[in-house]
C-alpha cells in the first residue's frame, strides 16, 4: 500500500520519528526522521498492528487517536476494544513491550 491509499487520522512525534495512525488499515506507521521533512515519506515505514484487526496487545480493532509520551512510549485509544493501549519502543524504533492501561 503507498503513501497515498493511507487513511491517516492521527500523527505524532515521538523520539525522533512520525507516528501516523492509519484507521483504514487499523496499523500505526513509524516515519524516522532524516533529510528533513522531504524525507521522511521517502523511507519505507515500521506497521505496528495488523492490517484489518487481529488479536493480542499489539492488535488494534477500531484506533482513533494516538499519542507519545517522554518516556518513549506510544499510546493508541482504541474504540473497538474500548480501551487505552500503549507499546514501548526500542532504540531502533520497534515496539519493545505492549499493555493495556487499566
């Protein structure tokens, strides 16, 4: 899927990269950042999710807005699971944990 069929709700940044929600896909994109703003599209994005649902922490049902924290992490509020999910990341930009805030 390119740029362009991307449904993007939501955009964060967080730790030197862009974080867009796509809600058509139920993913969020990693963009790192790099060769300023022209680049950051160029470069082929880390999904975290899976397309079209899924299960487990890291599986989003219905996303609607996302958020980073500080400390690194990303938070998805998640309509569809009626809940607020988090996923830590790593230096490379990889989510390192996943959890549900109570």
């Amino acid at each position: 899927v390119g740029i362009e069929d991307r449904e993007f709700v939501a955009i964060t940044a967080m730790g030197g990269a862009l974080y867009a929600l796509d809600a058509d896909s139920r993913t969020v994109l990693r963009f790192p950042f790099g060769g300023g703003w022209e680049g950051v599209f160029k470069k082929e994005p880390l999904e975290f999710g899976e397309a079209g649902g899924g299960s487990g922490n890291g599986r989003f049902r219905e996303p609607v807005d996302i958020a980073g924290s500080k400390d690194g992490h990303l938070y998805v509020l998640d309509a569809g699971q009626h809940s607020l999910r988090w996923n830590g990341t790593g230096d490379d930009g990889r989510a390192a944990d996943t959890g549900i805030v109570p």
